[in-house]
C-alpha cells in the first residue's frame, strides 16, 4: 500500500471507529449508566483481544513493555483517562451534540499547540477562516441550546474539561508518535490500555459506582444485564479496540491539527443518527450550526512542517537510510561468504 492510500485508509478506519463509538457507548449508557466501568471493561478487552491474538494466534506482533515509554505514554494516559471521564459524564448528562460541538472546538487549541511544540507553520488564511467558522458554529449551537438557557455555564463543565484534555491530548499524542521508538502498530495500544485502566477504576470508585453495580445487583441479580446490554457491551469493546488500532495509525499519518478535525467531521453521521434516536436532540438552528462547524473542518488545509524542521527530518532519514543500507550490504556479503568460503581468502 502506498502512502497517500495508507492514509485514506486509516481516516477511513478512524472515521467509522470514532463516529460509532459515540453513538454504541450513550445506548450503552442507557442500560447500563456505569461509564467508568463500563470504560474499563473495554480496555481489558482490547488487552485480552491484542495477546491471545499474538500468543494464541500468532497473528499480530506486540512490543515489549519498556521504562523508556512508559513515562511519556503515562502522562498520555492520564490526560486519556481524563478526557474519557469527561467524555462520560457529558454523554451521560447531555445530548451527542453537546460533545460534538465542543470537540469541534478543539483544533483551535490543537493549531496553536501543533506550532508552539510540533513544529507546523502557522495556519494560512484559509485554514483560519475554517477554524473561525468551527467557532462561530460551536457558539451558534451553544446560543439555541436548551440546556444552556436554563442551566448557563454549569451545562457546559463536563464538556469544557473535556475539550481542554483532548487539546492537549491530541498534541501529545503525535508527539509520542514522532519521539517513542516502538516497532508495531499494537505497541500503542498495549501502552494506553495497559495504563488506561487503574485510573478508570478510581473514577469508578469515586463517583460511587461500585455501590451502584452492588444496589442494582441486590434489587435485580443476574436479570440487570439484559441481552441487549450485554451485545452492545461486547460490540464496545470490539470497536473500542478498532479504535486504539485505527487512531494511532492515523495520528502517524497527518498533524496534530488535522487528526483532530478529522474526529470533528466524521461525527456528521452520528448527529443524522442522534437525531433518529432520542428525542433529547439539538434544534434545528442548533443543528444548521453544526452542519457549519463541519462546513469549517472541511475547508481546513494542513499547515506544512517548518523549513528547519523538514530539513531536520530529512537529514535523519537520509542518515537511517544509509545506516540500512550498509546493513543490508553486510548481510548480503556475509550470506554469500557462508555460502562459498573461498570467496573471504580471495
């Protein structure tokens, strides 16, 4: 596959991962409004799903767990593990739109963090007037909203931490993508769940969750978990899985900036099915709003790397290219003195 494919493939990946995540995880929630545990029980999955895969399987390679990544992919966790909390309680408390509007706001903090530590050019005009228009709509949608109108700014807490963590967990993230040496594309994902879920497991203890799992398991025993329940559950964790695979791949393959719009575009299908779903939808300005903040994500165009930072990379491929080829050389000559000793002496 060559690049400009592998990186269609990937948005494409991501794409739907992201945008059925949103919607499997509020049905979820509905049945079973547990989002710290319910969060849990996906990362354990992806952890089971990635080593019987390898050990049982043989089919995918894992990287070996090393001090060196886990420090970086630590602080990463943490912000993840954050960001799905606020995640959580905005779904829980809120309509789909509500996060989606919010994360659309995100690429304005992600353009600024993608220059000051990523090394990209400034947005060009265009793309700054694509950014605008992500603003204008999140505060259009914001000035039709129901909730805002009765509740104010305290409608808007969870989703507001939400938007700053996933800002910097956005940037940080391509960061450990371009300075953490793993070799497979399951190493990310091992890392984030593997870290993910003990501080899951605080927020669950926090927000009385246990105790909830324990009422409901007095009052209804094994009949809590209904069939419907237990197949959106398992359908979680398959896709919160595809998830960890897709989005690192694509956060590899474009800016800070762009992976998040990416995310920004793709929920247009889950407000369409949102607004089929639950009766808790936006109105239709709030909704025309929207539409503009994924007009403005369309329009957006990557910012280029800097000049000294592109010739910095440069040099650096040129440096491992040649160390590969040598290498490869060496190989090829020891090879073809194994097979004729003779050829050493002449």
């Amino acid at each position: 596959m060559n690049e400009k494919n592998e990186v269609i493939t990937s948005i494409l990946a991501y794409s739907f991962c992201s945008g059925s995540l949103v919607l499997i995880n509020k049905l979820i929630l509905h049945e079973l409004p547990y989002p710290s545990l319910v969060i849990t029980f996906q990362l354990w999955a992806a952890i089971f799903f990635i080593y019987s895969l390898h050990y049982c399987c043989g089919i995918i390679d894992i990287d070996a767990i090393k001090w060196n990544a886990v420090r970086p992919y630590l602080m990463y966790t943490i912000a993840f593990s954050l960001g799905v909390l606020c995640n959580m309680k905005s779904l829980s408390l809120s309509n789909v739109e509500t996060i989606i509007v919010f994360r659309a706001l995100a690429p304005l903090l992600v353009s600024v963090l993608d220059v000051a530590f990523l090394g990209r050019e400034w947005p060009s005009f265009r793309s700054w007037m694509a950014l605008s228009l992500i603003a204008f709509g999140a505060f259009g949608y914001a000035a039709s909203d129901e909730q805002f109108e009765s509740q104010g700014l305290m409608a808007y807490f969870w989703p507001t931490m939400y938007l700053f963590l996933i800002s910097f967990e956005m940037a940080y993230g391509k960061n450990i993508v371009k300075s953490v040496d793993l070799k497979t594309r399951s190493g990310p994902v091992q890392y984030t769940n593997m870290l993910g879920w003990p501080p899951m497991l605080l927020f669950a203890h926090g927000g009385g969750e246990f105790q909830l799992v324990h009422e409901k398991w007095v009052e209804d025993g094994p009949a809590m978990f209904t069939s419907s329940s237990l197949a959106l559950l398992c359908l979680g964790c398959v896709v919160g899985t595809g998830i960890g695979y897709s989005g690192w791949w694509c956060r590899s393959k474009v800016s800070a900036t762009s992976y998040t719009i990416i995310g920004v575009i793709n929920k247009c299908t889950t407000v369409l099915i949102n607004c089929l779903i639950w009766d808790k939808h936006a109105a239709p300005k709030g909704i025309a709003s929207l539409v503009l903040c994924l007009v403005g994500g369309a329009l957006y165009k990557q910012a280029p790397m800097r000049k000294d930072i592109a010739k910095q990379e440069d040099l650096q491929d040129d440096i491992i290219a040649s160390i590969t080829t040598d290498v490869d050389e060496e190989k090829a000559l020891l090879s073809e003195i194994e097979e004729d000793p003779g050829k050493e002496d002449a």
